[in-house]
C-alpha cells in the first residue's frame, strides 16, 4: 500500500504544479460541466485502481501468513508424531523386559 500512496502523492502534487504554473479562471471550473465530470471520473478511476492494489498486496500478505501456519502446524505434527514413536518405542522394550522376566519392579 505504500506504493500506491506515494504514486497518489505524486500525482496530486504534479497536479498541483500544473494547476499553479497555469493561469486558470476559479469560475471557470465551476461552471464547465467537463471539467466536474472529469473530476468525478478521476476520483472514480482511481478508487477502482487504489482498491484493486489494496485488495492484490493483502491478498498476497494473507496468503503468505496462511503459507506460514500450514508450515508451523506441519512442525507440530511432526513432533507429536517423533514423540508418539519414542513413546511407542519404550512401550515395546518395557513388553520385551516383561516378556524375559527382567522387569526391575519384580
């Protein structure tokens, strides 16, 4: 969004050096029916284009902080898998020493 906001800054402020460096009747601007028009075409040309850039960087922003919890919840799983084995793994040898008869509590 800080692209667009400085393109937006410098368009208004190019603008503004136009409008200074020109010398435009203030009465003029009221009274043509174009020039109103192009203002509110403008306003809604580029709160179409401003909205569409918005919604493209949060959508990239939202699919890379969903990107990085699959990648966490794939970690976790991974470890509860990794402790379940181990555990899993001790259930076996304390069977083998029950079997053998070399259990220690006995």
């Amino acid at each position: 969004m800080t692209y667009s906001t400085i393109i937006g800054l410098l368009l208004i402020g190019i603008s503004l050096a136009m409008y200074s460096f020109m010398g435009l009747d203030y009465t003029r601007f009221i009274a043509d029916k174009e020039f109103v028009i192009g203002i509110t075409g403008g306003a809604g040309v580029g709160m179409i284009i401003g909205g569409f850039l918005g919604w493209l960087f949060k959508y990239k922003a939202i699919n890379r902080k969903n990107a990085r919890i699959v990648e966490e919840q794939k970690l976790r799983e991974a470890e509860v898998k990794a402790q379940y084995a181990i555990e899993q793994e001790e259930l076996e040898k304390q069977k083998q020493r029950d079997n053998e008869g070399l259990n220690p509590l006995d």
